[in-house]
C-alpha cells in the first residue's frame, strides 16, 4: 500500500486515510507498528474500524540521544532502500500518483533482485 499526500496533510489523517485503502486487502493484518507521531486517539480508531492493533513505538522514558527501537528500524531500512533509487533521492515528481507509481516501481525491482540475484 502506497499513499502520497500532500505536506499539508497531518501524518494521523493520512494514517487514516491509508488505512482505509488498505483495508479490503488485508485480512491477515493484525498489527501495525506506528512512531510516537500516532499517538492519541488513533489506535482507538483504527482498533474500532477495522479490528487492527495499532502498538506505537515509543523511546524509553528519559533516553536522551539515539537508541534503536524495536521495529522502527523495518521503516527507515525500507526508506534507505528507496533512497538507493535515484528518481526517488530528490522529490522530483509533481504529481501525488507518479510519486506513487515510482515508489511502487522501486520495491518491485527490489523485490526482484533479493528473489533473483545475479
């Protein structure tokens, strides 16, 4: 599931939205993993609407500084491997579906070489 949306959006509407989308093709979905950022009443939404359990990933109370948190890194992995492609280093698309077309462009050409390496 790929979502653009304009910067103006705030990210828990777009969660919403996102989730929305997603819902028709996920009937194995029982968990998703969000940043502090989701917190609030969102886990209770999604909870209510579609049954998903929205667990947010948070840091330590009084850490200060970088730790890796459990999950999270799966996001910012998977944004490193969209990095890799150079139409998406830059936001060069003006329009929200070609932005979405590239990004799915990508992890299918990254799934293909993790399933047939050269």
């Amino acid at each position: 599931m790929v979502l653009v949306t304009a910067a103006s959006l705030q990210d828990p509407q777009g969660a919403l939205r996102a989730f929305a989308g997603l819902e028709p093709h996920a009937e194995r979905l029982l968990k998703i993993y969000a940043d502090g950022r989701y917190a609030g009443n969102l886990p209770g939404l999604v909870q209510n609407l579609s049954g998903w359990d929205l667990e947010i990933v948070k840091r330590p109370d009084g850490q200060k500084g970088f730790v890796v948190l459990p999950k999270r890194w799966i996001v910012e992995r998977t944004f490193a491997w969209l990095g890799k492609c150079r139409r998406l280093s830059k936001d060069y698309e003006f329009q929200p579906e070609s932005s979405r077309a590239m990004i799915q462009w990508a992890m299918v050409r990254h799934m293909l070489r993790r399933l047939a390496p050269t």
